[in-house]
C-alpha cells in the first residue's frame, strides 16, 4: 500500500511508503498504527519491526524505524492533517521499489525486500 502526496520540496506529488513524525511520548510502534490508519485506513493486526535508520545524519535528526504490517483490515476513518492531500495506490510487488520517489521508501522497502 502507497501513498501519493504533495511534497514542497519535490514540488510535485511524490509516491511513497505510509509515514509520519512522532508524537510527543508516543512509541514508535503506535505512531506507525496511527499513520498507517490515518493514511490509508487501514489497521494492521500485527506489526513488526524491520529497522530503524538515520535519514540524514549529515544535517537530520530524522530517525526512520521501519515496519512491516500485517493482518490488514479496515479502519475506523481517520482526519489527515491539514497539510496532507494523500491518494492510496496499491502496487505490483514488480516495480514497486522503482516507483517510489523518497530515499526514506526507497530503504525501507529495500530492507522488507530483503526479509523475504
């Protein structure tokens, strides 16, 4: 399941990997279940931890951690923020890593590949 939004610095609509910024005291576990629901409606039954990675450690504080869903089923509907203009896309597994836009998919998704 992808995500297609407006993203300022690419300046068009980049194709990526469900996520979002933690809350303040929220794990990390929970914010992935909140943006997974938020973004494509979806709960997971169970969700596994894959990685956790610095983004950018150059010039970010961005620490990405990485899970994998399962057990999908509908979820109750949630609001997007106000900054979130997001259409859901589902993908072949073929092509899939090619289509994403963000480096932050990219590794993410490069890291399931490689669990299965």
């Amino acid at each position: 399941m992808l995500v297609r939004q407006s993203r300022p610095g690419s300046g068009t609509r980049t194709l990526e990997l469900p996520s979002g910024k933690l809350e303040e005291g929220e794990a990390p576990a929970d914010a992935a279940a909140r943006e997974l629901a938020e973004e494509c409606g979806l709960a997971a039954e169970v969700l596994s931890a894959i990685a956790t990675f610095w983004a950018a450690p150059g010039y970010s504080t961005e620490l990405v951690h990485v899970f994998e869903a399962s057990g999908l089923s509908e979820a109750d509907p949630a609001e997007l923020d106000d900054d979130e203009d997001i259409e859901v896309e589902r993908l072949a597994l073929v092509g899939a890593l090619e289509a994403l836009d963000d480096a932050a998919s990219i590794a993410a998704f490069a890291l399931w590949l490689e669990r299965q």
